[in-house]
C-alpha cells in the first residue's frame, strides 16, 4: 500500500529573490523605489546645500514681509503694505475667478457649439465647425492678447460720456458703463450688514455672503426634496403633480426675504472727474482673459460633446420621435442625459486645462497667482525655489479638486445596469 505524503517545504534562500518567480518582481519594484527615493533625496540635499553656500537657506519666512506692489484687480482689501502671503491669496482669488467664470462659459458655448454641429442646416453646421477649428488651432495665447486689443481699441474712454450731447451713453437703464479702461457695473450693497469674519487673520469673507449662501442652499436642498416627492407620486400613480411653482417659490422667497432683511441694494457707478467712480470695475484685463479662455475651450467641448452625441444610438432618437417628442425635447430628454458618460471624463481634462492656460494672465496685465506670488513677490525677494514651489503646489491643488468633483458628478450621472 503507498501513501502519498505533501513534499517538504522549501527553505526560503536569498537566491529567491531573483530566481523565483513569487518574489522576482516585488524585489524588482522595491530596488525601483529605493533608487528613485536614493535619486530624489540627493537632489534635495544638493539643492539645499547649494542654497545654502548662497546664503539663500530654504525659508518661508519671507511671506510675512510687506509686499510692497499694488494689484489692480482685487475681490478683497488689499494694499501695498500688505504681505506678500495676501498678496498671493488675491492672485489666488483671481485664479480661481478665471477659472470658475471661465469653466462655466465655455460649457455653455461648448454644449451649444456641439449640438449645433449636428444640425441639419448646413449653414449653420458650416458655421459651428469654422468656429472650432479657428479657435483651436490658434494658441491661446494670440487670442487674449487680441482680445485685449479689441477691447482697449473699439470702447470708448471714460471721456465720451462728458457733456451734454456724449459721444457714448451708459447702458442697462444707465448702469452699466463700456469703456475702454474696462466695464463699471452696479455693486451689491447692505445697509444692514452682518459683517466680515476673519479666517487665519489674512483674509475676511462677508457674513452676509454665508447667510445668502446657506438659505439658498437649504432652499435648494427642499426643492430638491419636493422633486424626489413628485418622482415617487408619478411612480405610483403615473400621474406626475405639478410642482414647480412650489419650487420656484421655495428657491426664491426665502433668499428675497434675507436680502430684505439685510437691506440689500446697488451702488451705480458715476462719472466723476476723469474716471467712473462706484460700482464694480471689471477690467479689460479680466474681460479679455475670461472670453479668450471660454471661447478657446469651448471649441473643445464642443468637439467632446458632438462625440458624445454621436455615441448615442440612432434608434434612441427615432424612438423618441416615434413616441412624438419635438426635437429640443429629444435633445435634452433622450440624447444628452445618455451622451453624459462620454462626455464628461475629456470635459475634466478641459476645465483643467482652462485653469492651467489662466497662468497667461501675465500677458495682459491681469494679476493671477502666477503674476503676484510667481512674479512680483519672487523678483522681489529672490525665492524663486519657494515661491515655484508654492505655486505648483497650488495649481497641483486647484486640478486635484476639479478632478474630484468632476469625478464624483460623472458617478452620480453614470448609467447603472440593472
């Protein structure tokens, strides 16, 4: 009789690290790490020890110092005698000013741009693609900078609104002024405001701004409810309840009411002297690089969204139509909500894209965070390895969050097999 036994268990050898296939290539990836880690502290230590002989020691110190340089555009107090760590939070302010203003043009041009393309009037969709392929095969730079120029050559100066016969005339039931120092607009203002709080003692945001923002946040939040309500009512019965007067009112009569209460009202600009006084001044800078960004990456959305469109199975839209639905309504209903798989993950990689191309604010004058805490601040204090430093890790941060909203909205949108 033979009994069968398991074999014995072989010692572990040094040798197993290469020659056995189980360990081969954790060892392989552990020596990459090593080296690389080996690599990128020796870089650190030479750089340091560099700087050091310089008398230029890593520090970061000096963005507590008074920066010394005024910012034009700015959405909070800032001054000269301000310090060079407010200065880069304004340049950070306006980044992400371009960038939000900018992410939410281009989508809308973008969508428009896109469905157009497919239209069945060939003037039209002759039209749509010469747009594209003129604004995406231009670097982006040219088209701010000639942006700027239109703006500064075609408006009028502050100047043509003298008089009693002016040359030009404010618009908007006269409360808005075009000109070519920039556009003044009404100001929001509170007679009975809340005040500012203030976060790390470098910067304050408006009490007022949070309550707005927190009503109207709860208010959506009910609205959304009362939605989901009718969704289910439908769902029973198949009866769907009317109910966006209900929503509208809940959206809107609550932040009415808070902005009464806080005596919410506008402050025009005013000729006075040689310049518009009052308001809010948007300058050329910012008007220039916001319509040269949108227009720019629209071209590419739009590219993104006739994919998508394109994705979309034909007999969905015969189907449609077969059930009686207009067009518009086919477009919305049917095509899109399907096309939004295929579009979104490229429509990330353009709004980081658009963020990025912000960087060429410099060109026309307009002071970003690569033109405060990059620029000025790191020819005034010869920190260069810092103020980079800062600023990649900035920027780094800015594309990691676009990422990750955009990321948790694509999930949300996904089509769920059932």
């Amino acid at each position: 009789m033979t009994t069968l036994t398991d074999p014995p268990a072989e010692s572990f050898k040094l040798s197993m690290l290469v020659y056995d296939t189980r360990y081969r290539s954790i060892t392989f990836q552990i020596v990459a790490l090593v080296a690389f880690l080996t690599l990128v502290g020796w870089l650190a230590n030479n750089t340091i020890q560099n700087l050091a002989d310089l008398g230029k020691e890593p520090s970061f110190a000096f963005m507590t110092d008074p920066a010394g340089y005024d910012i034009n555009q700015r959405l909070i107090e800032y001054s000269s005698q301000s310090t060079h760590l407010r200065a880069a939070f304004v340049g950070l302010l306006n980044t992400l000013l371009v960038a939000v203003l900018g992410c939410a043009t281009a989508t809308v041009v973008g969508v428009i741009v896109g469905v157009l393309r497919l239209s069945g009037n060939w003037l039209i969709a002759r039209l749509m693609t010469v747009y594209v392929e003129m604004f995406r095969n231009v670097p982006v730079l040219m088209w701010i900078v000639l942006a700027m120029a239109i703006l500064i050559e075609t408006l009028p100066a502050p100047s043509a609104f003298r008089g009693d016969d002016p040359a030009a005339t404010m618009k908007v039931f006269d409360s808005v002024a075009f000109t070519n120092r920039g556009v003044y607009i009404p100001e929001p203002l509170f007679s009975r405001g809340l005040g500012d709080i203030s976060v790390f003692g470098a910067f304050g945001i408006s009490l007022d701004l949070i309550a707005i923002l927190l009503v109207l946040g709860v208010s959506i939040f009910i609205s959304k409810r009362i939605g989901k309500k009718a969704d289910a009512t439908q769902e029973a019965t198949g009866i769907r309840p009317r109910t966006w007067h209900l929503r509208t009112a809940v959206i809107i009569l609550p932040t009415a009411l808070l902005l009464l209460l806080l005596g919410f009202h506008f402050g025009y600009p005013a000729l006075k002297g040689f310049n518009f006084q009052g308001g809010t001044h948007l300058r050329n800078s910012l008007i220039a690089l916001w319509l040269a960004l949108s227009l720019y990456t629209a071209a590419f959305i739009a590219e993104n969204v006739r994919a998508g469109i394109l994705a979309v199975s034909s007999g969905q839209t015969e189907a449609a139509a077969a059930l009686g639905l207009r067009p518009k309504r086919i477009m919305s209903l049917v095509v899109l909500p399907q096309a939004m798989r295929v579009i979104i993950p490229p429509l990330i990689s353009q709004y980081l894209n658009l963020t990025k191309n912000s960087s060429l604010a410099i060109a026309v004058g307009y002071m970003d965070i690569t033109g405060t805490l990059m620029g000025i601040t790191l020819n005034q204090t010869g920190r260069e390895l810092e103020t980079v430093l800062l600023g990649m890790l900035i920027y780094l941060l800015i594309s990691l969050s676009i990422s990750a909203v955009m990321n948790w909205y694509n999930n949300r949108v996904k089509l769920v097999e059932r």
